[in-house]
C-alpha cells in the first residue's frame, strides 16, 4: 500500500504509516483522505494487529494543515474541512487496533490533533508540540479542543490553546501528552517494540480493552462498569479466552489465530 504522500510498510504484524509531504508534512485535503483510506484498509487487514503512525525525516512529525488551502476558506467549506479532519482522527480514535503516535519533531496544529487521536504519543527529545491556531485567527478544528482537555486537564489545554505557545518533548512529557521521550534515532524502534509487545497479546482481548477505556471515559462510573462488565462477559465465552488460560496452566506461550 503506498500512494501518493502516504507509505505503509510491514513489520510483522505491525504496520508503520509514514505521512511523507516535503517540505513539512502539512496535511493538505488530498493527506487527509488519503490517510483515511489507509487507515481504513488497515482496519479489516487481518495481517495488522498494530499501527505505528509517523512523518518522514527526523524534523517534522506533521507541521499542521495546509495553510494554503485554510486561508481561502468560507464558512461552509471551512466546516466541511473540519469535519473530515474529525473524521479522520474518529477513524483512528475508533480502531480496535493499537495505534501510536511517533512524534518525530514538529508536531503542531492538525498535525497534533492527528497525534491526539492516536492511543498512545512517543516524542524525540526534540520534538515541539502545540496548537497555535489562535495565532492564525482561527481555532483547532480536527478535535483538539476536546481531546488535548480531556488528555492534559482543561487548565493546561486552555493555556496551550488559548497563547499557542508550544512545548518541548520533555515538558509534553510532564503534563501527560505524550508517553515517553526518546533520542531522535531510537524513536521508531521504541514505538515498534510498544507494538509489538500489544501484538503478542490476545487480540480480541486488546480490541476489548480499547473499547472499554474509551467508551468509558466519559460516562458515570456506574455506567462505564457495566461497559467493562459487558465486554468481560463477552470475552469469557471466547476461543481467545481458552486458549490464553489455557496456555498459562500448560507453562506455554498461547498461539493466537492471525493470518
């Protein structure tokens, strides 16, 4: 799978998804539905149990939208843009399979709300992150005014959003953006082997558990434990299940069915 400014490569079962856009990786409308469709065919392939989304180069991660393109917009297209930005990062918000971020250095505006959208952010240590539409006379619009809060704390996004001032990696770090913080070189691999270590574990299991953190997030506790609950009865009845407890009585390593 590789087109345009966005390669899918194989490692094992897990896929590394590089937005490759020179100069900066600027997300442009032909990016995002490309990175749409991609994510999109990863989905159904059996052959992926994770996904490590990246930009090309060690300098920019995605640097943000395509001015370009934003600054002769309207009303109506304007919206239009955001929605399928928001559809973008719903996709990826959504899989049932891991997928981490590889912040390999700028990160900013739609290029950080594609990193919100991802389950986990890993950032070389110079990697600089932010939101700094406000300095453009507009406002984040592919979700980062309800992810970046609901990841870092209102107080912390709110400061981030409303003075576009972004943060370095190991600040990011601090506040709970981003995982952890590798040298530049080592990033990738990192990110790999986070993948790799979701892979080897029960599929549906891993799907499940997704599910349960995100749809339970933000509902009453009471609400969100019978999510859990759901999920755990569901699961219990499973192939997956018997072989996973199976193994660990039998001193084995369990055999997952993956194509």
């Amino acid at each position: 799978m590789s087109d345009g400014h966005v390669r899918v490569e194989r490692d094992g079962f897990v896929a590394v998804v590089t937005i490759d856009r020179p100069k900066v990786n600027a997300l442009n409308a032909a990016v995002i539905a490309e990175l749409d469709a991609t994510f999109a065919a990863l989905e159904t392939d059996d052959a992926v149990g994770a996904v490590v989304l990246t930009g090309a180069g060690e300098k920019f991660f995605v640097a943000g939208a395509d001015i370009g393109e934003l600054a002769t917009q309207g009303v109506v297209d304007g919206k239009a843009t955001s929605l399928k930005g928001q559809a973008l990062n719903n996709r990826i918000a959504g899989s049932a399979k891991p997928i981490i971020a590889a912040v390999n250095g700028f990160a900013l505006g739609g290029g950080l709300e594609l990193a919100l959208a991802c389950d986990m952010r890993f950032a070389s240590s110079n990697a600089q992150l932010g939101l700094p539409e406000v300095s453009l006379g507009i406002i984040p619009g592919y979700g980062g005014t309800q992810r970046l809060p609901r990841l870092v704390g209102s107080g912390k996004a709110l400061e981030l959003i409303l003075t576009g001032n972004p943060v370095g990696a190991e600040e990011a770090h601090r506040i709970g953006l981003v995982n952890g913080v590798t040298e530049p070189g080592a990033l990738l691999e990192h990110c790999k082997e986070v993948a790799r270590a979701a892979v080897q574990r029960g599929p549906t299991a891993v799907a499940f558990a997704k599910q349960a953190v995100l749809r339970g997030a933000h509902l009453p506790m009471r609400d969100a434990l019978e999510v859990e609950a759901d999920l755990f009865g569901i699961i219990s009845s499973t192939d997956e299940m018997k072989e996973g407890m199976a193994a660990f009585l039998e001193k084995r390593k369990p055999s997952w069915l993956r194509k």
